[in-house]
C-alpha cells in the first residue's frame, strides 16, 4: 500500500485529466455555472474540492467589503450583506483561465485523500499555522468531503466526545492517524478509480510510490434564501463505501532519487559538521542513550543542526526550527513518530534508515525515556 504519491506523476495526471475536461466542456460554451460545476467531472470529490475553493474566496470577497468607515456589526448591514453574498453566490460564472487552477488542484488533493487520506486529512487540520481545530472546522472538512467521508465524520465525532469546542492540531492529526487504524472507516478505491478512468485512465505504477521493509520501530497507537454553497450538497447523494485495508508506514523510493540528487551539492558542508552516531543496526530502537532531556530543541548540538537543516529540511532553518517545535510539543515518543513517519518523512522525502534521520530519533526518545 502507497504511504505516499509522486508528485511528478500526479502532476502530470492532473494536468492530462483537467485539460481533457476543459477542452469538453468549453468547446461548445464560455462560462461554467454553479450547478454545472456540481457535474463538471464524474469525479463528486473533485467537484467538490473545485466548489470549496469558490466558497473561500466567496467568504475572502464578503470580509473585503467591509471598512472602518461603517457600521459592519448594523443588523440591518449584515443581513443586506448576507443576503447580497447569497444571491451573488446563485450566480456562478467561472470562465476557462480562472477554472483550470481550481479542477487541476482539485483533481490532485481527490487523489491524494483516495490513497493517503491520513496525509490529506492532516493537511486540512493545519491549513493556517497556530490556529486550533475547531468544531466549526470539522464540521466544514466533513461537508466537502465524499472519499472516505467516515473518516472524517469520526475525526468530527472525537473532537465532540473531548468536550472541548476545539483541538490543538497535534492533537486533532493524532486522532487522523489512530481513527484510520478503523477498516470499516475506508472506502473502496475502485469505484473512484473508475470515475478517475472515464476521462484519463490512471497508471498505478507511476502514480504510487511502493513501500519497501524498512529496520523501524513499530507504531503502538492505540428565511433568507440559503447560498448556493449549503443548497448545492442536496442534490447528489455519496455513494456506499467498502472497508479496505490500511497501508502501514514505510521508506519510499524517490528518497533515493532525493538523496542522489543532494549528495554532490551538500557534501563538502555536510562533512564539515558530521557527528558519530549509533548505527540502527546496533539498537533497533534507535539507540540507547541514557541521559534524559528535557527539551529537544535545547539538546542538539550545533553540528547536528546544521545536519539536520541540510539533510532533512531541505536547507530551510525555519522548517526544521517549527519541526522541533511540534516534536516538543507532543505527549509521548508514539505521537512524536507518528509525526516524524508520516508528517516529515513524507514531506521531505527523508531516507529512513539514514544517519541523519537515527540521530533525530534517538534525540527525541532522550525526552520520553
């Protein structure tokens, strides 16, 4: 099972699925309305990724009428504003330019939530940094989601149980990652995949990157007219899903096209910083290190940061700087692997059995021995 996409294909997929559609649906026309957009693919998760994008920039469009020249907070004001938003959003018409961004990012987030929903799920949690996870955000990502919509109606569902109004996002990706443990939460693929077939056909091979074993540590977690936005989700029904199984997490294999195309260039400052670390081979939990730390961020030594910035972060200070936040942040070594599998190591494409990656984890296990 795929832990992660190539990028490079999906791009490619998108961009072949989308012009295929574009060049259907305008051929014989100029503009796509509202209720258009709800069939414009046999994808509904792509239509409704398309019909997400629409609805934020029609919230961004009514917060830029407002001015500290009046009254915006007037009952009279916001429900003359509301009902304008309303009527406004009835009245859809979206021309090729400004359609083909919005189905090709779409088209590529749809399969991302069919193969790697936990990813997919994550990255709509941290949508904007250092905010929490709310109810009413919950309930927004269950609205435009159809693939593994129980997924996300039981990430919904333990938020409410907490009995808090919200989550920090830590804490609400932690829940993605044990809910997915749940078969009966997924969908069969199949179904989608011949949806995705009927305009583009779909080459596994290339999209999915395959996992291969790797010498890791196993994870143990246990009466106004509504806008056209509320009124659009009445029209279609989901259709019933199938359990499938879930991938268990893994090297892939463009971290070693990664990591061939970064030796040359990081070499001569890599070695100028190299510590000596234990070898995973000689502790299969990544090391024995007997003194206790107190701060991950406090305890790495200026060479291994360096280290670290080049060989995992891609260079940039800043993520590897929020990165040790988050790791810091966390409760137990569980949470923290669970953010370094399948947050970072994804992400950036990270050699798994690499000394780079074996220092980090045998620092962050110095915090919760």
């Amino acid at each position: 099972m795929p832990n992660n996409l190539n990028s490079i294909a999906l791009n490619q997929y998108a961009t072949r699925f989308s012009t295929t559609i574009l060049n259907e649906v305008f051929r014989s026309q100029d503009i796509v309305t509202g209720s258009e957009l709800l069939k414009l693919t046999p994808v509904r998760q792509v239509n409704l990724g398309i019909l997400n994008r629409l609805f934020e920039q029609w919230k961004s469009n009514a917060e830029s009428f407002r001015s500290p020249y009046f009254d915006f907070d007037n009952e009279e004001v916001k429900q003359a504003l509301e009902a304008f938003m309303n009527t406004a959003s009835r009245y859809i018409a979206v021309r090729r330019p400004a359609l083909e961004p919005l189905l090709l990012e779409s088209v590529k987030e749809a399969l991302k939530l069919l193969f790697t929903p936990e990813l997919y799920l994550e990255d709509k949690i941290r949508t904007t940094p250092d905010e929490e996870f709310t109810q009413a955000k919950a309930e927004h990502l269950v609205k435009y989601t159809q693939i593994h919509r129980k997924l996300g109606e039981a990430l919904l569902e333990k938020l409410v149980e907490s009995g808090a109004e919200s989550a920090y996002q830590t804490q609400a990706a932690s829940w993605v990652y044990e809910l997915k443990k749940d078969e009966s939460l997924l969908d069969d693929k199949e179904p989608y995949l011949a949806q995705f077939a009927e305009v583009f056909p779909i080459n596994l091979s290339e999209l999915i990157i395959k996992d291969e074993p790797v010498s890791i540590a196993p994870l143990n977690k246990k009466a106004e007219a509504p806008s056209f936005f509320d009124a659009a989700f009445g029209e279609q029904e989901a259709p019933q899903a199938r359990p499938v199984s879930r991938p268990e997490p893994g090297a892939t294999i463009i971290s070693e096209i990664v990591a061939q195309k970064k030796s040359a260039e990081s070499e001569s400052l890599n070695s100028s910083f190299k510590v000596e670390v234990p070898k995973a081979s000689d502790d299969k939990a990544y090391g024995t290190i007997p003194v206790r730390v107190e701060s991950i961020a406090a305890s790495i030594p200026l060479g291994q940061r360096f280290m670290f910035v080049n060989q995992l972060f891609n260079k940039n200070s800043e993520h590897f700087e929020k990165a040790v936040y988050e790791l810091d942040a966390v409760k137990t070594f569980e949470d923290a692997q669970n953010l370094i599998w399948h947050r970072y190591a994804s992400k950036y494409a990270w050699d798994v059995n690499g000394e780079a990656v074996n220092a980090l984890l045998n620092i962050v296990k110095r915090k919760f021995n």
